[in-house]
C-alpha cells in the first residue's frame, strides 16, 4: 500500500476544500449572538442531507491532503494519505488521515479518534475532526493527540459496493491494518514512536460507531474507552455480508457510552442502538445509555455528554505517566453512580436498589451529573469561564484600519462559542459575525455540523478594525 506523509506546523496556505452548505434554515431565526451562547432549542432539522463533495474532489493525493488551513496556530498537524489499493485484504477505500498533537508535550499517552459516518458528506466534514478546538482540549489535557480520518467514499452505499461506505466501517476489510500503519509512520515522523503503541479513546458517529465498537473487539487491550453514537455493530447484525463478531471477554472491561436520538425511534433502528448497551451490560461491562431528547440521527450536543465521559475514562485508565508499560488500568468502579434503564435519575452505585446488571453505569459523580442534564434536556449546563485568548497582536494595515489577530484554546466543559472584540473598553464586534446557515447543537465558533464535526472553511481568529484611525493607539 501506497503512502504519502508530511507535518504541516500552524497554517497552511493550500487550497480549501469546498462542499455544497447546507442552506434549509433560515438564518433570520438565530440573532447574531448566537454563537456565544447556547441554543435554548434544537429544531428538527438536518434529516435531510445536502449535496455531497463531487467524487472528483478525492481526486489526487494534492487535492485531499490538508487543505484546511487551521483556526489557531498552536500546536502541529500531521498527515499520512493511502489512496485505494487493489490488493486483497488491503483498504479499498482512499482515506486521508489528520493527526493535531500539542504543544510541548514530552510523550504522547493516548490517541482521541473522532471517527465519521458512511457518506461523502460525513467523510467531508470528517476532514475538520482533527482542527476542532474543543476536542484538541480533551487531548492536551491528558498529552494525548487527536486523530481524524477521512475515508474516500465515492458514493453513499452503505454495503460492499465499489466505493461504498462497508468497505471502511467493517475493519476487517482492511481499514484496521490502515490506521495502524498510520500510526506507526506518524509515530517516526513525528519522532514520537510512542503513538505506534499508546492506548486508543474511540468516538464514533453512525458508520463511525460501527468501525469503533468492531475496533474494541478486535483490539480490546488497546481501547481505554469508546462512545458509540448512533451506531454499533448490532446495527448490521443479519446481514449476510457482515458477520457477526465473536465478542472477547476483555470487551466487557472497556468502559463505554452509548447514544442515538430519540427521534431514531421511528426509522426502526432505536432497538439496535439499545441493545448493545443490555447485551454488554448483562454481562457486567461497564456501559451507559444516553437517549437525546431533541435530535435524530445528527449529533447535536453529544459532545457536552462525550467528552466529559472520556475526560473521567483516560483518568482512570491512562497508563500512569512514565510508565514501562502501555497497559491500561482497570476501571475503578468504586466512584461509579447507576441509573435506572429506562430513567434520568443516576445516585452512587452504593445507593442504587434495583438490578445492577440493568442499570446505566457512570464512572463518576462529575459525568452522572452531565448525564442527567443531558438525557432532560438534550445538552449540559456549564457555568465556567473559558480561559483568556493569548498572544493578541495588531497589525496596521493603514487605509483598511487595524487588523487584530489572536490564538485561544476551548474551555473543555463548553468548547468555544465565539469571541467579543472591545477597542478602548467598548465593544466593536461578535465573532462570528454571521449567524449559522442551520443549527444542529450549541452553535460555536467553529461551526457545528451535522457530523459533529467544525463546518469549513474554518475561521480565523482575526478580525480587521476598519473604523481605526491610522497612527492612533487603541486598547
């Protein structure tokens, strides 16, 4: 198989990779502050999907390798590119992945993948998962990377047809042995040979569920931890070209979170989404349900649910820092809480009466809390502060005015919802300074697609002071 690796550091000037937008809401209904705050609703929309990338814009590693030029500078950008390989047992699908590794770090102790669903557009947008600010928070918190692959499907069947999605969200066609050789050519460009070998925290979404939750089954002593949104292997159970996977006991130690929409009810699938939960959970894995009340099969605010969950997850099960060995920690169930299945109530494991074996399992008191909020209300309360942008400079650009430029991280608990530009103590702009074309969650600065995913072409932390008056100084 074939590759073509390189490391790009902050921006790179390469060409955007444009797709179609969504344009079904109408942009009057969300104000300008939008982006700083959270929805206060969810409306049912993004069932219907917009126009895919043509299958031409795969066309050429040139075209499909890193042409997102980044929202912020900090931190450095890796990627490795496999185009369709004829050879038996190897990835019949193009896929591209992008791999973000802070700042700093002295070794990497983990690898976040933000894995897409089966379709163009979720391979599109999949090209974002690895600049979104947010989950590159979740990683620098625990000096892990974040990974997002994008699979070159060039059309929208979800079975073995040429080209279609099966092809990669079964990893027994070869995209297993893909993203592993990724890792390990990563691991010495980076000069970082620990990727090669650190444990795994596996999100996936739809088709993206299914490859993780095969991946937790084939690879279980490299999994810490896995969410599954809106899919999972049961998803496919009774198709004839999908056997079934024999399930390995070591499975039932990876603590997980299952997710779908409640609105999924009504296109016959919601039993398929449950069942992993019951069936792993009879067997004493430690697995939670969260219905969300206000979507369907997009993700809307899952995010607020996941990343918390990871956050408790790598704490307990991250190798210790210096560790000889990559061998994850057991899960700690003694600060566990339980929740009846159906329910929204969760207490400490110690305080729950009825059958254990039934019950939702939460790692802890933090992510228990997160969960209630979000199986009411389709998000998470957050009171906290983000942390202060850093490292503002101005740039005069004479007649134009002053352009103002600076870098920011995602608060973990809220992401990154948009900026207040003040000159002199008043305020001059919201950024972003246009409402989102079509809201699918809490909207952000980044932009939040249907896939979970940032929405291109990403935005800048920049902004040009166009009523400054050259040679004035301004605050």
């Amino acid at each position: 198989m074939k590759s073509e690796l390189y490391e790009t550091v902050g921006p790179v000037n390469l060409r955007d990779l444009s797709s179609p937008q969504r344009r079904s809401f109408v942009k009057s209904i969300v104000s300008l502050g939008a982006g700083l705050a959270a929805s206060p609703f969810l409306p049912n929309v993004g069932q219907a999907q917009s126009p895919a990338p043509s299958p031409a814009a795969w066309g050429s590693p040139g075209d499909d390798v890193a042409p997102i030029v980044p929202s912020s500078g900090v931190g450095r950008y890796f990627h490795v590119f496999y185009p369709t390989s004829q050879t038996l047992g190897e990835l019949q699908i193009g896929v591209n992945y992008t791999l973000w590794m802070p700042e700093g770090i002295d070794a990497v102790r983990g690898i976040i993948v933000h894995q897409h669903g089966a379709g163009m557009e979720a391979a599109h947008y999949g090209s974002f998962s690895a600049y979104d600010l947010h989950w590159q928070a979740l990683a620098k918190k625990w000096d892990c990377v974040l990974m997002g692959p994008s699979y070159r499907v060039t059309n929208d069947a979800v079975d073995l047809t040429p080209g279609g999605a099966e092809l990669w969200f079964d990893p027994r066609h070869g995209s297993d042995k893909a993203f592993i050789k990724a890792l390990g050519e990563i691991a010495i460009q980076s000069g970082h040979p620990e990727i090669a070998t650190v444990p795994w925290c596996l999100w996936g979404h739809s088709g993206g569920g299914i490859w993780s939750n095969a991946m937790s089954i084939l690879y279980p002593s490299r999994v810490a931890a896995a969410f599954l949104r809106s899919g999972a292997v049961v998803s496919f159970r009774g198709r004839p070209e999908f056997p079934q996977f024999e399930v390995p006991e070591a499975v039932y130690s990876i603590p997980t979170m299952t997710n779908a929409g409640i609105l999924e009810r009504r296109n016959g699938s919601w039993a398929r989404f449950t069942a992993t939960f019951q069936e792993y959970r009879a067997h004493g894995a430690p697995i939670g349900w969260a219905p969300d009340p206000r979507t369907a099969h997009f993700c809307g605010d899952s995010r607020y649910l996941a990343i918390p969950f990871f956050d408790a997850c790598l704490a307990m099960r991250l190798p210790e820092k210096g560790a000889k060995t990559q061998a994850l920690r057991p899960v700690d169930h003694i600060q566990a809480w339980l929740a009846a299945f159906p329910g929204d109530i969760a207490v400490p494991a110690s305080e729950f009466k009825g059958d254990e074996k039934q019950a939702v399992w939460l790692p802890n008191a933090a992510v228990a809390k997160a969960w209630m909020d979000y199986v009411k209300s389709g998000t998470v309360a957050d009171s906290s502060l983000p942390p202060a942008p850093f490292g503002v400079r101005v740039n005069d650009k004479g007649d134009q005015g002053k352009e103002i430029t600076w870098d920011a991280e995602a608060d973990l608990a809220s992401g990154l919802g948009g900026f207040i530009v003040l000159r002199d103590g008043l305020g001059l702009a919201r950024l972003p300074l246009e409402a989102p074309e079509e809201i699918f969650g809490r909207p952000l600065f980044q932009g939040l697609s249907f896939h979970d995913t940032p929405t291109g072409p990403l935005p800048k932390m920049a902004y040009l002071d166009g009523t400054a008056k050259a040679g004035v100084d301004h605050v």
